[in-house]
C-alpha cells in the first residue's frame, strides 16, 4: 500500500503517541464504522453534517442530496473534514483527572470528486448496498433516473489523513495508586442485530 505523507494540518499534536499513519489501520477503521461527520464552509458559516460512508480501493464515498447545501459548497471547491470514531470504552481512573475512553478515529481533509458518470454513480451506490449486507444489491430495486438525479455521489482520496487511538488501562500518577477507589475500563462495543423483518 502507498504510505500516508504526514502535512501539517494532519499531524497529531495533542496526544502524538496516539498518533497513527498506517493505511492499512486507517482502512480498517474506516471499514469497521459506519457513519461519519462532514465539515464545510457554507457562506462563511462552519457546519457538520453527519452522513453514511463506504471505501472503494483509496477513496472515501458519501451520498446525499443533489440539493444539500453543503454539498453544494464542495462542488463550488470548499474543502471539506470528514470523521469518523467509535468509542471502544470507558477508562476510570483513580483520580477524576486520569478518566478517559479507549476510541479509534480517523480525520481526513480533501475536496471530493463527484462521481457524474452514471455506471460507476451506480456501482458506487451498489457498493453502499454490499455495506449493509452482500448480496443486497441483487436484491434491492436499483435507483430509476429521476432517484438517481436527485442524488450526489462524492469520492475524497484517502491522502490528506491521520488517526488517533487509545488502548488499554487507566494512567495514575503514582501518588494515587494507593487511593481505595476502582479503576478498570468498561467496553462499549457496537454491533449489528438479527434482521427485525418489515
């Protein structure tokens, strides 16, 4: 895989031992999560949208509304942050200090490519699709033209881009590891249930 190049704006700095470079994990993290942040610029005003998204090969896709403001403003060459975390668990501490949580994160910065040619617009979606469950997209009624219109696909490279993790225990000072207080993590774990049938 080709290596990330470290910038200045996706170097970790607070926390740099939490720092990660590696595509390989950032592709797992992003594989392992399903919905994301979307940041722009609309008319001076900075706002958040959060979205689904899905990989193909070195490019992250996200879909919406023809109409969506901010997807407006990154088609008019707004550069846009994208994110996505999952909280792993809840780290305590012996002092209220040291509490945190265990997390996966990655942060990417680039201007997306609309995706306008109708058979890889519609492969893209189809892939949205496989996300959700393989096979799905034989089975599902692809998008008619007038659905398809109505929707904007967007491609960002995965280049401009960094993650951040934490693992394991609480970190005391060691005044405090005499204290009689509990200290452990408590895994959060997400996960996908049995199909409730409509």
């Amino acid at each position: 895989m080709k290596p990330i190049s470290v910038t200045e704006q996706t170097q970790v700095k607070r926390g740099p031992k939490k720092a990660c470079y590696d595509r390989e994990t950032i592709y797992r993290i992003y594989d392992d999560t399903y919905l994301c942040h979307i940041g722009a610029t609309i008319h001076g005003q900075a706002v958040v949208q959060p979205n689904l998204h899905w990989r193909i090969g070195d490019e992250l896709l996200v879909h919406g509304s023809a109409k969506n403001a901010l997807f407006q403003s990154i088609l008019q060459g707004e550069k846009a942050c994208i994110t996505v975390s999952t909280l792993d668990g809840l780290v305590f501490a012996r002092s209220a200090f040291h509490h945190s949580v265990n997390f996966r994160s990655v942060m990417l910065y680039g201007q997306g490519r609309l995706i306008e040619d109708e058979q890889e617009k519609r492969a893209a979606l189809d892939a949205l699709l496989e996300r959700y469950s393989p096979g799905r997209s034989g089975e599902a009624r692809p998008p008619n033209d007038t659905e398809l219109k109505a929707t904007s696909v967007f491609a960002f490279p995965i280049e401009e881009v960094s993650a951040k993790i934490r693992t394991g225990g609480p970190v005391d000072d060691p005044a405090d590891m005499a204290l009689d207080v509990w200290a452990g993590v408590r895994p959060v774990e997400t996960r996908v249930g049995e199909l409730i049938v409509d």
